[in-house]
C-alpha cells in the first residue's frame, strides 16, 4: 500500500469506513443509456444509491422513445428521491433547435443537462451506472472532500479484471499523449492534465456553483471538459482526487462507431483544444509519430508490470492500438462545446418542464 502524494491532493483507501460526507446536500448525476436497462451493474448502482441518504438522484437516460416507459418503470422500483431527465424528447429537442443549441447528442450533452438541474444543490456527484464493482461508498468518498475547502474531486481505480489490464484508452492513448506535450512544454495546464492517476474516469464530485461553469462538449470528451474548467476554476489547490478501489464494468471494442478509436477522436480533440486554449500550440506534423515513440515506452512498462503480477498481456496487440490512437491526433476543429449554465440562453427550469411533457406523452 502506498500514500504518495501528487501535485493535486490525493486520498488513499487507508480505512474500512467511508468517511463522513455531506450526502443530504449532494445531488447524484448518473448517466444511463437503453443497455443498461435491467444489467446487474445498473440495478446494482441504484440499489447502492437507495441505502444512501443524498438529496435526489437524477438520471439522464439515453434511450428510443420505445424503451423510455419500459426503463422508467424499472427505475421506479428503486426507493430513491430520483428525478428521470430523458434527453432524447421530441419537446426537449424543439427547446433546444430554439435556443441554437441543438445538434448531435452524445454522453456530454445528458450530463450537461442533467448538470443544469443538479446544480441547484450545494454539492453534485457523477457517476456512471456500468459499474459492476460499485459501492455506495464511492458517493461518500466523492464528495467528502467537497466540505473541506476542495471544490473539484475525481476518482481514480485500478481498471484490472480476470488478470488483465484494462483501461486502455487512458493508459494506451490518453496519458502517452500528455506526456508527449509535456517533452517539449511543460505548462501549467499540461501538469495538471497530467496529475490525475486516471483523468478519463466517469467519477467525479464538483461544488453546484462549479458545476454551473462547466462547458460540455456533446461526447466522449466531456471528461477533458470538465478538467480544462476545474483548472481554471479549482486549479490545484482546490483539486483532489480519491482512491475508489478496483473498476470493474463493461469493455469496449477498439473499432466500432461507439469503440476506444471513436473514444479517442473525441478526446484526442477536446484535450488539444484545451492546451491550445491555454497557449501551448502542439506541432501537429511530428505529434503523432513521437506520441507513438511515448506509447511503446508506455507498453513496455505494462508488459512489466502485467509480467511482475502473473497477468495476460498483449503487447502487440496493445502496439496495434496505439497505431490506431494515433491517427486521432489532429489540430481540434471548431469548438462546439455547450455554454455553461451560467451563460446559457435557456433555464434548467424549462428543460424540466419540457422533458416531463416528453415523459407524459410516452406514458400516454
């Protein structure tokens, strides 16, 4: 066991007791897609959450109109103060094509919403519903720094399941990437992306005024989103992050539209503009081929380590990965990030009334 510290503040795992937090003033964002419907991971992230006594749940459920009734019946078993945002409404999408902020949906835009709502609390807690290995324990050690001067908090776990090391898209394409940056120019904004053990993970806990400033991109790339806010806002005074033990949910395929290559397009562009919006300017003709250069250094050491625990490793597989990380590393296009609630040209209100218009109808 170790108790390193970061250039962020870092809370180990050290004692059987979560520690007291400020649940009755948190508001838990969990973003929900058709699939986990019914899954052991889900009901079991719910049944978690209704042991806990936080100030209201709100899902944000990515799911056809068909399948909507049929999840929020499901969601209904649990007792829980939960709310159910659908963000796939025929209103919802009217509201926003009104306020110019319609386009493609995606995991950031369900977040932002729910955001919106979240935020009227003193506290917000997100987290993902694939979890198999979750504990209502991960709530508690969220936002239990919130109430002790920290206004950002991200989890970090070790990705390690059946002997393997999973992670992939973090460990293979993310931090190699950061590390490449920081060879030539080691700013600020680069040493913060870089301070976090696992920055793309779906877990993290976040003041409601902060949660109000954050711009969401509409996919995949909402995790480098939020950081580029918590730097400018939190910086790294006011960040920490906290030990969530061992992760355990769903993997995903490296192609795909919904695979790690896809994944990584998204975060590839969201990570470059947030250095470029803080004055580093990658040279993007020799970027890819040194990222390369870092992620085999990357492999090699995994391979070490995977060897060192008696674990399966794929080095040449994970090689491949890396070939095809590497063709997501262009310069960001234009930014579509979503405004922060504080600037936004509509209310969390009218999103609530619009989306219990949506869920009324497809009740009916």
């Amino acid at each position: 066991m170790e108790y390193v510290q970061e250039r962020i503040t870092t809370l180990h795992d050290f004692s059987d007791e979560p520690p007291a937090a400020p649940t009755r003033r948190t508001a838990v964002v969990v973003p929900m897609t058709g699939r986990e419907y019914r899954t052991d991971a889900a009901a079991n992230v719910f049944s978690s959450l209704a042991t806990l006594d936080v100030a209201t749940v709100i899902v944000a459920l990515r799911a056809p109109r068909e399948r909507v009734g049929t999840v929020v019946g499901w969601l209904s078993e649990f007792d829980l103060d939960m709310e159910v945002l659908w963000c796939g409404g025929r209103r919802l999408e009217a509201l926003l094509a009104e306020r110019s902020l319609d386009g493609e949906g995606g995991k950031g835009r369900d977040v932002w919403l729910a955001l919106g709502l979240a935020s009227d609390h003193e506290f917000v807690v997100v987290h993902d519903a694939d979890a198999l290995s979750y504990s209502a324990a991960d709530v508690s050690k969220l936002c239990a720094p919130l109430a002790d001067d920290f206004s950002f908090v991200k989890g970090y776990y070790a990705r390690i399941e059946r002997k393997q090391l999973f992670g992939r898209l973090f460990r293979l394409f993310y931090a190699p990437l950061v590390a490449t940056l920081r060879e030539r120019r080691d700013a600020p904004v680069l040493a913060y992306l870089g301070a976090f053990r696992y920055a793309l993970a779906g877990e993290f806990a976040l003041t409601g005024d902060l949660a109000r400033e954050l711009r969401l991109g509409r996919g995949w790339g909402l995790e480098i989103d939020t950081l580029e806010t918590a730097f400018d806002s939190a910086g790294f005074a006011h960040t920490a992050q906290v030990d969530l033990g061992v992760d355990v949910h769903d993997h995903r395929a490296v192609s795909g539209a919904d695979g790690l290559a896809a994944m990584s397009r998204e975060v590839g562009r969201a990570l470059l503009r947030a250095v470029e919006d803080h004055g580093v300017v990658p040279d993007y003709d020799t970027l890819p081929t040194r990222y390369e250069r870092t992620a085999a250094r990357f492999v090699r050491q995994y391979a070490a380590d995977a060897a060192h625990n008696g674990f399966e490793y794929d080095a040449a597989g994970e090689r491949e990965q890396v070939g095809e990380y590497a063709a997501a590393i262009t310069a960001p296009a234009t930014d579509d990030r979503l405004p922060a609630w504080t600037d936004a040209p509509l209310s969390p209100r009218e999103v609530r009334d619009v989306v219990q218009k949506d869920l009324t109808a497809v009740k009916d």
